[in-house]
C-alpha cells in the first residue's frame, strides 16, 4: 500500500488544527501551509475536501480560518485517508471471481487489518505522543 502526497498533506494539516483546537479559534491556510512546509494553493484544495467530509470547517472574514469540526480524539488517521482516496485497501482481486479464494480471503484479511489500525489511531493519541517525546530526560 502507497499513500500519496495528499493524503500526508491532509494528516499534517490535520494534525496542525489539532494542536490548536483548545485555542478554539480558527488558524489561517497560511499558517498551516509555512507551519508545515506545504503549497497553500494545494493545501487549500485538500482543506475544501476535508470540510465536505465534515473533518474540518472554514470560518468567514477578517479573523477567519479554519478548525477542526471534532475533538482531536474523534478523528482517525482512516478518517482523513479515507477523505483522500475513498476506501483505504482495495484489490481488485476481492471482486474477480477468477481468484482463488483462498487468496480473496488473505485480501479481505490484510483490508481488515489496515482498517481497524487506521481507526485505532487518532489525532489526540498523535498529539499526546508528541507531547511525551518533550518530556524525556537524556542524560
């Protein structure tokens, strides 16, 4: 499984919202475009798609950006992957009915297994896992 370009903008930019959410206050696409090294020509295409998927919401005028529309802890890695691309593991074997079946069922297996590890993982669980790292001693 390849994960594009996008789909990393998409978690960065997710994630730098929700390092913010506790500000309850929205930030600017400049601001998580230069926060994170990124294109705000195409950092503001994936934020429109983020907020179809009700991930993210934009806040009109002077003092405007965008937020997240959840808490950090309700929103998946598979959420915002899933936004990206559709489905998060396909072949098209699962559907040939050439396949033998005993490979179908390897597919079906490997599709659960990175399903259920993208949901376990969420934004807060990224960021108390940043926040760890800050407070190790070296000696």
């Amino acid at each position: 499984m390849k994960l594009s370009v996008k789909s990393d903008y998409a978690a960065r930019a997710v994630l730098s919202l929700a390092r913010r959410h506790h500000l309850n206050a929205p930030t600017r696409l400049d601001e998580i475009a230069s926060e994170n090294g990124l294109p705000a020509s195409y950092l503001v295409q994936i934020l429109i798609e983020l907020k179809s998927h009700q991930i993210v919401r934009s806040v009109r005028g002077k003092e405007g950006g965008y937020q997240l529309s959840r808490s950090p802890a309700e929103i998946s890695l598979a959420d915002v992957l899933r936004c990206m691309h559709g489905p998060l593991f396909e072949s098209p074997a699962m559907a040939d009915p050439h396949c033998a079946p005993e490979l179908r069922d390897g597919w079906r297996q490997l599709q659960a297994g990175v399903e259920a590890e993208a949901e376990s993982i969420n934004f807060q669980q990224l960021l108390d896992s940043g926040s760890d790292r800050g407070r190790m001693f070296y000696i």
